[in-house]
C-alpha cells in the first residue's frame, strides 16, 4: 500500500478526548501518531463520531479542529484544519 501522507508521523501514546456537539459529547482516546498535519486515534469504538469535531489534549490547553478521515472499528484517521 501506498504512502498517501505528506510527513512522516511520529509515535506517540498520548491520552486525549475527542469533542462533538458543542462540546456536550466527550469520547476519551488514545493518540498512536501525530504530526501538524494530522493523527491516528485509537478509540473503544468510532460509532458515532463525526466527520468534524475538536480532539483535545493536555487536560484542554490545547485543542485542534478535525476532520475525519477515515475509520475502523477503533481507529481514526484524522486531519487538522
């Protein structure tokens, strides 16, 4: 399979939390890989995440806008906006 990323990501295992409607609905996840660009989330199940939503680390100190990429069972590909 082809590389479609354009950098190279670096492994991670960073606990974060995936925001969605206005913030109201908070899904706990875990951060495989990261760049600025974008990420790999390792979730208990991706049902019913949107296409957009907010992934937040660091207790909330920061937090990116995302958009879905692709999903599994348990895991997100996501890109920042």
């Amino acid at each position: 399979m082809a590389e479609r990323r354009q950098v190279q990501r670096t492994r991670v295992l960073k606990g974060a939390k995936i925001l969605f409607n206005d913030r109201a609905s908070v899904i706990d996840c875990t951060v495989r890989n990261l760049t600025n660009l974008g990420a790999c989330a390792q979730l208990a199940s991706s049902l019913g995440i949107p296409q957009n939503f907010e992934l937040s680390f660091d207790a909330g100190r920061s937090n990116r806008k995302c958009q879905l990429i692709w999903r599994t069972e348990n895991k997100l590909g996501i890109s920042f906006s």
